[in-house]
C-alpha cells in the first residue's frame, strides 16, 4: 500500500464521518499524491472530500465546485457507488444551503444508483433521508 491509498482512504472516511478536522488534515494529502501518481479514482475523493470541508464551514460556492469536479471524474470512470455518494453530499449541501428542490432531486438520484448496483444499506439511508424531508 502506497501513501496514496493511505490518504485517499483517511480523507474518504474523514468525509464520511464528516470530520472538519481530518478533512483539513488529509485532504490536501490525499489530493497531493493521487495528483503524483494520475490517481483518478483518488483525485476524484479527493475533490469530493473537499467539497464535504467546504460544505461543513459553509463555503457553498467552493463546495459546489469540488463535488461537480469529483462528479466529472466519477461518470468517467462509471463508479456508480461512488457517483451515489456524490449525490449524496451534493444533496447534503443542497440542504445545508436551503435548496431543498435541489437536495431532494440529488437524494433521489443516489437512491437510484444505489439500488440499481444492489447497495442496501445505503440505498435505506438515503431513503430515510428523502423520507424526512417531507
């Protein structure tokens, strides 16, 4: 294992546990070394860790423009799960920023990726979360 994969996979799971403080430690690191190495699948969590930082600290212009930049990366590569986690946070700052047409809209698109690759419990997670918003 390499630092990349070390990195790529602390900045995911700090954007997962939507940990601002380890979000500001990797992923800068994890950016620097997928960027090193052409990582794609990597510099594509990288942005979409970014993206979740900045939603966090409520910084929405620049949120935005990671996750439409992980986004890019993750339709090129056909990773649905990985697209159905961007929908997520795309959705999650939807919301964060009062857009809730828009959050609803990315909430149902992850439901679709996940239930169309078979990922249950995240496909139950997020419909918890449409479930709320009405």
């Amino acid at each position: 294992m390499g630092d990349h994969d070390l990195y790529a996979m602390l900045a995911d799971a700090a954007a997962q546990q939507r940990d601002a403080e380890a979000l500001r430690r990797y992923a800068s690191l994890a950016e620097e070394t997928a960027a090193r190495y052409n990582h794609r699948l990597y510099q594509a969590i990288a942005h979409r860790a970014w993206g979740v930082l900045h939603t966090l600290v409520g910084e929405y212009v620049a949120a935005e423009t990671r996750l439409s930049q992980a986004m890019a990366f993750f339709e090129a590569l056909d990773t649905r799960w990985q697209i159905g986690r961007t929908h997520l946070e795309l959705g999650e700052l939807a919301r964060a920023s009062s857009t809730d047409a828009s959050a609803r809209s990315h909430f149902n698109r992850a439901f679709v990726e996940f239930e169309t690759i078979g990922a249950a419990p995240d496909a139950k997670g997020i419909s918890t979360i449409i479930d709320q918003l009405s």
